[in-house]
C-alpha cells in the first residue's frame, strides 16, 4: 500500500474509533441523562401512555386521569375538589411538569420506582399495561374541608397536625387553583396557565400554608413563655413578672405599646398571655436576650426547613439583634416570621407535653397491588421544652380560650388551649394586619389535632381581638372535623 492510501486507511481507522466511542459514550454514560431530559418527548409520551396512579385521602382517591383524544398523550390527570386539595397534590402537567407530592412522587405514580420492578415484570410477562403505584396520605377530608370552607373568599392558610404522631391532617391555602386546569397541552391549559401568573411572588399557584412565612405576632408570644421558663426567668405562671407600664424598649426612649387598656403591669404569665401584654413579653426577651430566646426558637423548628416531604419554607428568627430588636422579635415582629405550619408545630408541641414530633403527609407508598412498600414511621423532631414548662403552656392557652382573647375557639365539653395574634406589617404598619390563630383541642387520650390559622385581608382592627374574631372560629372548625372523625 502506497503513502497516500495508508494515511486515507489510517484516518478512516480513527473515524471508525471515534464513531464506536461516541457511541459508547451515549449508550452507557449519557442514557440515564438522555432519557430523564425534558425535553425528550418519548419520556413524556411513555409516562402519560397509561393511567397515574393516585393521591390518597380517607381511603379514596382525590386524583384521577381520564383519556385524551387527538394527541401523542393518551392520558392526562384529573383532580377532584381540585382547589381545596391542590396544596397537597401539586400539579401534573403534559406542558409544565409537576410539583409537590405528584413531583416528589413521581416514580411511585408512574410504576418507574425500582421497588416496582416485579410489579413491571408481571405486567410484561401477563401483557397487562404498566400501572402506577399509589400515595396514600395523612390527611383528613373533613378537617380539610373545614379549613378551605371557613377561609372561603378570604385570603390566608391553614395548617393542622396530629401532635402526638406528626401526622399533617389539613393542608390549605386560599385563594386557589385547579390542577386540573393546566393538566393537558390544549390552547386552553397554556391560557390557563399564564393566567395563574404561577412566577408572580403573590400567585395563587403558592401554598401559603408550607412556603409563605409571615410576622406571627402575638402568637410568638407562646415561645417567648416558654423560654421564660425553661431558662428560669420565671418558674411559676402565677408569679407577678417585674414588667412596669409604661415600658421603654432598653437603650432607647420609645415606649412599646399595649392594645387596649389591660392589666398588664407587673403581670403574671398567665395574666399576660390572657391579654396579650406586649410590654411583658417584649422586656421577657430582652431580659432573657438573643441567644437563649433564639436557642428556643429553634428547638421549635425555627431557621430549619422541613420536609413533609414537600419542603417548608424555612421560618425565621433573627439571629443579630439588639436588645430592643430582641424586644420586638419576642412579641413577634422585626424580622420574625413563620409559616403556618411552623406555627401548628408550636402549638403542636405544648400540647404534648414539650415533645415535637416531625411534621408528615404521606403516611404509605403503595404498589398496584395495595402492597405496602414503604410506611412512614412517627419520630421526634425535638424535645422542644420539658413536660412542666408545657404543662403551664397548656394551662396558660387553656385561659387564652376560656377567659382572654381566644374565646370563639370554645368547644362544649373540651379542653382548648389557644393564642391569638395579630401582626402589623407594611411602611409603617400601614397595611391591614394578619389574624392568627394557634391551637390544640384535648381529650383524655391527649390531644389529636393542633391548628394553625393565618388570615391575611383581616378587619382593620390593631388588636388581637381580630385573631380572636377572624381566625378562631375557622381553627374551631377544623378541630370539630377532627374530634367528630
């Protein structure tokens, strides 16, 4: 063989090896990549070419899928009472992908997980079409109901938990979207779905219930308390508190205010919480100062996220304060904020004796075949006080409800401890403030629902009577579902 030939032999040689290498690398290093791209259709076409699974509540499905006609999808998703359960479920779309527990649990619905193998291979072997495995949740249709009905045309969250396992029973956010709007790929569900504006930070498309902190108020105040007792500010809840009235915020000449004209001067802590002294619970922080009132705050889930397993937003105390900062963080305003469901936590965990359990929806994943292949256990999230201090908490809410500002919470023949709230926000405190409203209902197995209540477009009213008046009766609601199951 010539010069000339050889070296044409020898190239062609090369582009043969870099041909079969290319090749390798697609076929074993890429594939996995490849194949999960959005932008490859055949995956999406493969996943909606047969029913998803579906989303459980009380042993009924809330999701569905239904056929589609005159596309390379055959099926799309459906959603019953889709807007009072879209916090939970998320979206399924053909054009916009998913979130929540249809994101998080996508490879359970789709029957791609790896613990569904055998259930893939029987339906190859049988020639029976893939099927979806099922999420079977923690939560509670009438307790959601009650929430989603009671907020009705107002706009705000409710998060409600079992606090003696962590189990999320109610999960709301108002107003909402229908998942089932945008679930298809017609002109219609992208319409749909740029009306939802769903990259607008005030979207309907937002569960305000795990992803919007807002100011607490005067619930915070709960946490304040218990801070004051476990680090020994105070040990009884009877005992006046050295608070005097007026009080100067430290190092400043500006007075906190009270609301209204309550005995808040030298009060005890249950006095206080009854009435919600600002003045006592304000200098209770700056006594006890930023680091012992943030180590509390923490212990109650505060600056972590937490996965139910959709994740939370993380809840906020400021961990760089001055006292009068402190002050003011400890009654729940300055750069203190919480989502509702932190809030539940708090409740949550006075009403077990101190012991916070970690916040959970989806309860079991279930195969086809109802075989149950993962179960989710209950466990401790902390010990966020001990029994004592949450023994006094309780006798301290308990009072809030029956005698102070927490009063349409009452349920004939049950014990409920509460907290009332309302937080100032916008320049200057110009804008209309939220109502909350923390909970728990006892009985004499312990307690089995904590509530957490956040109304945004409350009255214009400056005092916690608005908590009391807009956000309790909804939180009473929610307990009744629960106690009545």
């Amino acid at each position: 063989m010539n010069k000339p030939l050889r070296r044409v032999a020898i190239f062609c040689g090369l582009l043969v090896f870099a041909l079969l290498l290319r090749d390798n690398w697609v076929q074993f290093v890429q594939a996995d990549s490849l194949k999960n791209d959005p932008h490859n259709r055949r995956v999406m076409m493969q996943e909606y070419a047969q029913p998803r699974g579906d989303i459980i509540v009380d042993g009924k499905p809330i999701t569905g899928s239904t056929t589609v006609s005159g596309s390379d999808f055959k099926y799309k998703r459906t959603y019953t009472d889709g807007p009072m359960w879209a916090p939970v479920t998320g979206f399924a779309s053909q054009a916009f992908g998913s979130n929540s527990l249809e994101s998080i649990e996508d490879k359970i619905l789709t029957g791609q997980d790896d613990r569904l193998f055998f259930n893939r291979t029987i339906d190859m072997l049988t020639g029976k079409k893939q099927q979806g495995g099922d999420v079977v949740t923690t939560l509670n249709a009438k307790a959601q109901a009650a929430a989603y009905n009671g907020l009705g045309n107002k706009k705000g969250a409710v998060a409600a938990i079992d606090p003696q396992t962590g189990k999320i029973l109610a999960l709301v956010s108002t107003p909402s979207y229908d998942p089932g709007s945008i679930a298809g790929m017609s002109n219609q569900d992208k319409q749909n779905w740029t009306n939802l504006k769903p990259n607008d930070p005030d979207s309907v498309m937002i569960d305000k219930a795990l992803r919007q902190t807002y100011p607490p108020g005067s619930t915070f105040k709960v946490v304040t308390a218990a801070a004051a007792l476990e680090n020994g500010l105070y040990s009884r809840i009877d005992q006046p508190t050295n608070s005097p009235l007026p009080y100067t915020l430290p190092n400043t000449t500006t007075e906190l205010k009270n609301e209204g004209n309550i005995p808040c001067q030298n009060a005890t802590l249950q006095v206080a919480l009854q009435y919600s002294c600002n003045t006592v619970f304000g200098k209770i922080g700056a006594d006890l100062g930023k680091d012992k009132m943030l180590a509390q705050a923490k212990k109650f889930g505060f600056d972590q996220t937490i996965d139910t397993p959709v994740r939370s937003a993380a809840s906020n105390f400021p961990t760089s304060m001055d006292k009068p900062q402190t002050a003011l963080s400890s009654i729940g305003q300055f750069d203190t904020a919480a989502t509702p469901l932190q809030m539940a936590m708090v409740a949550s965990a006075v009403a077990n004796d101190g012991k916070l359990m970690q916040p959970y929806m989806v309860d079991q994943l279930r195969a086809p075949n109802l075989n149950v292949i993962e179960q989710t256990q209950p466990k401790e999230f902390s010990q966020a006080m001990s029994p004592a201090t949450a023994q006094k908490l309780q006798q301290m809410m308990e009072t809030v409800v029956s005698d102070g500002t927490g009063t349409m919470a009452k349920i004939p023949g049950v014990t409920v401890g509460g907290k009332t709230g309302t937080a100032q926000h916008g320049i200057n405190n110009s804008a209309l403030p939220y109502a909350w409203f923390i909970s728990y209902a006892k009985t004499a197995q312990g307690s089995p629902v904590a509530v957490a209540v956040v109304v945004e477009d409350g009255n214009a009213n400056r005092d916690d009577i608005s908590g009391g008046g807009l956000a309790a009766p909804i939180a009473k609601s929610v307990m009744e579902a629960v106690l009545n199951k």
